[in-house]
C-alpha cells in the first residue's frame, strides 16, 4: 500500500493542490510538481516551492524564511513580461500568481499521510513557477560534473571534443543569461551551479543561438537582451541594481557603469527593509560578498545561523565556548589549540584578521561606504558572479570541488570519503567546518589565488592530479589532440584565473567572457577553425597554426605556375634553399670600382 499524496491547502478560496512528485529537497525549501488549471480550461504542470514555517513564527528562522519567500516573490512579479520578451527568451522562469502564499497570517498548510493513515499538518509559504522538466533541460551542476576533465580524461579525440565543445555551450548559455539579468536590473549571485538550466536540444545538438553567432555585433544598448537557451531559478538570494540611500556616497569611479551596481547595506535590518538579501553557493562566495556574511554573523546572538562559523565570528560566542571547556576539564588544563575550542578560536582571529584587511582595502577604494549614522554598506556589480562562474571552470579543470580541495588540505579527507557512513549531526558539523574554512580562504583570497589558479589553468594538488592530470599534462601531446586542445586549456585556464582574480575591477565583464567563449566554440568546430574574425581572445590562432595555414593557402593556390588574382610568377624549386648574400654597396668605396671598371676596358680593347 503506497502513502496518498500530499495536499496543499491555501487559504481563501482557492482549491487544494495535489502534489503529485518531490523533485528536490533543499535546506530551506522542498520542490513538488503539481498541475495547476490553466488559462483555458486545461491543466498545466508547475513547480510548486514549499518554504517550511516553524511553529514559532516569531523565531529568526521564520522571519528568514518569510523574508526569502517574499524576496523571490517581488523580484519573479517584477521581471515578469519586462522588456516585452517571451518566456521562452527570459532568463528567469516564469510565475502562477494563482498558487502562490507568502504570508504567515496565516499561513499555507501541507498536508501529508503515511501509510498507516495517520496525517501530519505542517505550516509553510508557497511559489508555484513554471517547471522546466529533465526531458527539456538539465541542471547545470550536473553536467558541470558529468563533463569534468576528471570524467573526460579517458575519451578518445572524436568524443572529447564534442564534450569539450557541450561544456563550452554551457558556460556561454549561463554567462548569456546572467548577461540578460543585469538587462533586468538583477544580480543573480547564487544562480551559480544548482539554480541554473540548461535547454537539452542545444547541448544535444551542438547548435549555438543567433544572437550568439557575432557577439561583437551586439548592440551595446541598455534595452531587453534574450537568454538564448538557460534559466535562472530561485532569485530570493539576487539583489537589485542601480539604487542606493542617498546618505551614503555614491559608487566610485571604478564602477564605470552605475545603472549595473547593487548596494547591499551590512546591517540586517537595512538587509530587510531594502530588499536586499544576498546568499552565495559555498566555494563560489566572491571575497566581497563574505563581508557581507561577516558582519551577519557578528550580529547573530540567536544561534540559528551556521554554528561552527558563528562561533568562528562571534567573540561573545567563543569566549563562552571556551569558558564552558575551562570548567568541564579538569584543573590544571586549558583549551589549547589542539583542542576543538582552541581551533575554532584561532580561526576566529584569523578571520576576523583578514576581514579587517579587506574592508580596509575596499574603503580605500570606495566600495566600502558609510553614511553619517555610522551605517555601513557596500557596492556589488556582476564581478561577483565572475568570481563564482570561475571557481567553476576551476572545478570543471581541476576534477573536484574547491571546498573538497580545502578540506582535504584541513586533514578531512577521512570524512568525505565516509560521508554516507555518518550520522546526520556529524554531516551538519561538517557542512558548518565547510563554510567556516570558505568563509576564511575567500577573505584572504589575495594571499591564495596563486596557490590554486594560473593562467596556464587551475593549480593540480596530489588527490586532483590523479584525477585531471592526465587530460592537462600528458594526453595534450597526443597526436590526435595536440593541434587543439592545449589551446582550448589555455582559454579556458585564463579566463578562469581572471575570473577570480582578489580585486574585482580586474576580473572583467560578463560580456568580454561571452565572447572569449563564443570564440573557443567556433574554434572548437570541425571546419570552421580557420579563421574566427572579431570573436576574442580565444579566435586567435597559435604560430604553429599560422605556419600550417600558410602552407596550405600557398600550396593550394598554384594553378599552372601562377597564383589565382595576383601576377604571374615562376615557381623555381627553390623554395627553403639558402641563397647568397647580394654584395653590400658602400659609398666609399664609388670611386675604387669606377677606377677598375675603367682599367678592365683598357685590358680589354688593347686585347
């Protein structure tokens, strides 16, 4: 006997909602699939998003929900049918405003029984969107790990190019949509990995949109921009552009375009009250945006933010910490820093140490701001997102995910390969360890980008070098792949280590990536690799290239002795031959040779 379905019951008049499959479970928020009625009689499939309440709806928890199903709500309501594009070209999936409930009083209930019958009721808050199904799109995560050189390092020459090929479309598609985001006024700092897709029928069949065809073509307008084939999800954690409180100075010079900068108050309150709320996916938090978790976690005496990093961040917090072990060890002993309580104190320190040293860096350079009240803020633009889309590309080279490449370097590497085998409170305390250790490399990313990027591609360590290296050292002398893939690795490697570079105004555009990718997609096509005029850096052909090349149009061009459109010349066959070097002619020596061309006319008429 199966368990009936869930029901989702809103209130008012609207009719209870069968949910018919769970298609994700997050931390916050499960997704169901659910027919709603549709605008003619007939029923359409939705992604109905279910954000669980507490039964404490005054908790910080509650709020925090509350907060984010708001969030999402106004920026979906907001952009939809903005710039008069389709759905079908609009970078954010589409809203039912018909099924959705953000509110607490009262709130949504879903309804729930087990086999034996028995019913649980729990309160949430509801968005129901548009659901892009697993036969039209894949999620970005997923490919991103199905196409990482770790997963294609044993593939012949033919296959690997077209994945090769599949990856760059998808790194283009989601840079495009990001791209058409910031049209929307929209930083979509957390659609990163999970929270983008990707259509199947243009990975499939290799087909690169039209408005990607000439990139350099593209109007530089600020009007609508079409996301040609990838959608973002989930812009609860996105923050609004072009708009700041007039008490705090505006941007600074090195924001060229203020329409494109978000300002992100440090404060909660001023978080809430201007709809601004940014959240990043572990290991893609650019070192700016940390700042902003930093001081939200100084903030927090609740408890219900990560424990071990607001232990890490809160002085109240860890000097109790180490109180309580003071008085559970025996006399005569103290927390050192072998100890738990003496690690997570010394992280502390060192965090906070780097903090200080980046908002000092930042308020030099006017991105750290504050206004006469003593608020502080800061300004954030779509660097941001480079940052995580290169820690991306990062991860794709280097075969494994930063976080696990730095908690491998933590002595951790025993947990994660145990991970199925632990219980779900050490999971949690290992999830927290995994944001702590983020938290302190992204704030002293300027001491650490070297260790882990260059330019050639993503620094190997001993567990990614069993797993990628192959691919980036050895196989790019093989025959068969010399001639194009160690300049597909150098593109790719470059962009990635500007990508993350510690200073955001050196990381570049969103726009200047496109093209560097649409270029290595042409350049990556069987055929077509000649020539790729205007398409970036990555359309420029190597010497060896230009050398074959030259060969070949020279060689194919003779026709009886002359080239086609150009005057007639005489192949000799002596092409590659040394020849002797003419004899310099020198001034000085004029009229010596006049003298003797005199004297060998007298020799030769009194001969």
């Amino acid at each position: 006997m199966t368990a009936p379905l869930p029901i989702l019951q809103l209130p008012g008049d609207t009719p209870d909602l069968e949910l018919t499959k769970l298609l994700d479970i997050g931390s916050s928020a499960n997704v169901y699939v659910a027919f709603i009625p549709g605008p003619t009689g007939t029923t359409i499939p939705a992604a109905i998003k279910l954000l669980k309440l507490p039964d404490d709806h005054s908790t910080a928890w509650a709020q925090q929900q509350l907060t984010s199903a708001q969030m999402e709500e106004r920026r979906l309501r907001a952009v939809r049918g903005a710039g008069h594009l389709s759905s079908q070209h609009s970078p954010f999936v589409a809203i039912y405003t018909s099924y959705r409930h953000t509110t607490k009083d009262p709130p949504a209930t879903l309804i729930t029984r087990d086999e034996q019958g028995r019913i649980r009721e729990e309160k949430c808050l509801a968005i129901a969107m548009e659901l892009l199904s697993g036969d039209k799109w894949v999620n970005l995560n997923r490919l991103l790990r199905s196409h990482s050189f770790k997963a294609l390092v044993h593939r012949d020459a033919t296959t690997l190019r077209q994945d090769l090929s599949r990856l760059v479309l998808a790194l283009l598609l989601t840079i495009r949509a990001h791209r058409a985001a910031v049209r929307h006024g929209i930083v979509g700092l957390d659609n990163i990995k999970k929270d983008v897709f990707i259509r199947k029928e243009l990975l499939d069949n290799l087909n690169l949109p039209h408005s990607l065809q000439r990139p350099a073509t593209t109007p530089t307008s600020t009007g609508p921009l079409p996301s040609e084939g990838a959608k973002l999800i989930d812009l609860a954690n996105s923050v609004s552009l072009g708009w700041h409180p007039p008490s705090f100075p505006p941007p600074p010079p090195t924001f060229a375009n203020k329409a494109k900068v978000a300002f992100v108050p440090l404060d909660e309150g001023g978080k809430r009250h201007h709809h601004q709320w940014p959240v990043g996916t572990c290991g893609a938090i650019a070192p700016e945006l940390q700042l902003v978790y930093k001081h939200s976690f100084e903030e927090d005496t609740s408890g219900n933010l990560w424990n071990d990093t607001a232990l890490c961040m809160n002085r109240a917090k860890a000097n109790s910490f180490l109180d309580r072990m003071r008085e559970l060890l025996p006399p005569g002993r103290q927390p050192h820093l072998g100890s738990a309580a003496g690690e997570w104190h010394s992280r502390y320190l060192a965090t906070i140490r780097t903090a200080n040293e980046l908002e000092e860096t930042l308020k030099l350079k006017g991105v750290m701001v504050r206004d006469a009240e003593g608020k502080q803020g800061i300004y954030i633009d779509e660097a941001a997102v480079l940052w995580g889309l290169g820690m991306d590309m990062g991860d794709v080279m280097r075969g494994e995910d930063f976080i696990k490449t730095v908690m491998c370097e933590e002595g951790l590497q025993d947990k994660l390969l145990g991970w199925r085998h632990l219980s779900d409170l050490d999971k949690e305390q290992l999830k927290q360890k995994w944001h702590s250790f983020d938290m302190l490399r992204s704030l002293s990313w300027s001491r650490h980008h070297q260790r882990y990027f260059s330019k050639a591609g993503p620094v190997l360590t001993d567990s990614s070098r069993q797993r990628a290296g192959s691919l980036l050292q050895d196989r790019q002398h093989e025959p068969a792949l010399s001639t194009w893939l160690p300049h597909t690795i150098n593109v790719l490697g470059d962009m990635a280590y500007r990508m993350t570079s510690p200073a955001a105004e050196d990381r570049g555009t969103l726009e200047g990536g496109e093209k560097d990718l649409v270029g290595l997609f042409h350049y990556l096509q069987p055929g077509r690799r000649a020539w790729v005029k205007s398409l970036g850096k990555a359309a420029i052909p190597t010497v060896e290239e230009l050398r074959r090349q030259e060969e070949r149009t020279w060689r194919g061009k003779w026709a009886g002795g002359a080239v086609r459109d150009a005057k007639p010349r005489v192949d000799t066959g002596l092409r590659g031959l040394r020849g002797r070097r003419p004899l310099e002619r020198r001034a000085g020596n004029a009229g010596l040779r006049g003298d003797m061309v005199k004297r060998e006319r007298g020799w030769k008429r009194y001969f």
